[in-house]
C-alpha cells in the first residue's frame, strides 16, 4: 500500500529541487523519495539513551587489560609476526 506525503515548499526551494531533479534526469517525486530514503539511512538506528549508556559504560574503562609492559611486548610482535608474514607473501615461501 503506498501513502501520499504533501509538503509545503516556498517557490524558490521548489524550483532549486526541480532543477537538481531535471539535472539527474528524475522526476520531483523520485528525487523527493531518494532523498527521504538517504537521510532515514542516515539516521541514528539506537536511541539516544542506549548509546550514552554504552559510551558511559566505556568511559569507566572497567575491562580487564595487562600491564603495560605485556601490552606493548604483545604489539612489537604482532608487528614483527605482520613483517615476516608480508616478507613470505613477497618471495612466496610463506610464513
């Protein structure tokens, strides 16, 4: 079932959507539902109090992570296990 949508615009703002629609080879219409349909994409999908719950509950860093010094020892060879992947992958020996 399709429902019929009626929105005021003052001459001018018609008149700019026309000549967008024309120069994309569309009707008003058409240009009128694709640009409904980008901007509800575009929309938030959570609601506003989910997602600061989320960012709160992120902020307090309450996660369990190593010490510094393991940390970064666990990054140095994430690097230099990438480096000998990459160097197998160039000479096609494989790590």
């Amino acid at each position: 079932m399709t429902q019929r949508l009626q929105v005021l615009l003052d001459d001018e703002e018609f008149a700019e959507i026309r000549r967008v629609a024309e120069r994309q080879r569309m009707t008003v219409a058409e240009w009128v539902r694709q640009a409904l349909r980008a901007a509800r994409q575009d929309a938030p999908v959570a609601e506003p109090g989910r997602k600061l719950s989320v960012v709160r509950e992120a902020a307090r860093g309450a996660y369990p992570v190593g010490d510094l010094p393991s940390m970064l020892r666990d990054i140095e060879s994430g690097y230099v296990l990438d480096d000998v992947e990459q160097l197998g992958d160039a000479t096609g020996s494989g790590a």
